[in-house]
C-alpha cells in the first residue's frame, strides 16, 4: 500500500479528470491503445483508503474505485464508458453511516 498525503478531494478530481480524458471526444473517434492501471493509497494519519482500477480495449473503458467517506461508509463506483453509451456508472455504499454533528452554533 502506499500512504499518500493528498486530500481525498484532490484525489477524486483526478479520477474524474483520468475517466474524461479517456473518452474519446469526436464523433467518428478512433479507436484509441488499449491500457489497464491501478492503484490503492491508504493513509495512516488520516484514516483515509482509496483506490481506482481502469482498464480500456481501446473503444470501451472499464473501471471500479472505492472512497471512504466522511460518515464512515464506503462509496464504490463502477463504471463503464464507450462512445455509443457514454459514461454510466453504478454507485453502492457498503458499511453503516454516521451522522456528523456540528458542535457550533447557529445564529
């Protein structure tokens, strides 16, 4: 495992900017080089895991990552992106939410 510093908003951003710029983006697109890349990150001080695992044929991307979340769940997305279909995802939660409270005061 590698232990990572980064914010877990820096991270998802990453995921989402690497999934867009995969899709191929004119409308006759070409097929593009198959590829396939992972990588978990899990960070002591923080509590936080996260990883991302994609792979392409070349005309369709597939791939799955998992984040904790605030609440203590964790959300793992799995998705599919081609140029017929576009991107589509299915999204599950695994473990028990829990509420964050806010000790300040409203005024």
């Amino acid at each position: 495992m590698l232990t990572c510093g980064l914010p877990l908003q820096v991270a998802v951003f990453l995921v989402v900017v690497g999934v867009t710029l995969a899709l191929p983006h004119s409308p006759h697109p070409e097929k593009l080089m198959p590829y396939k890349f992972g990588y978990e990150v899990s960070d002591s001080y923080s509590g936080q895991y996260f990883d991302h695992k994609e792979y392409s044929d070349g005309t369709v991307v597939k791939g799955k990552y998992s984040v904790d979340l605030p609440d203590g769940r964790q959300q793992t997305v799995e998705y599919r992106a081609d140029p017929d279909s576009g991107y589509q995802a299915d999204v599950s939660y695994r473990g028990p939410g829990q509420h964050q409270h806010n000790n300040g005061h409203h005024h």
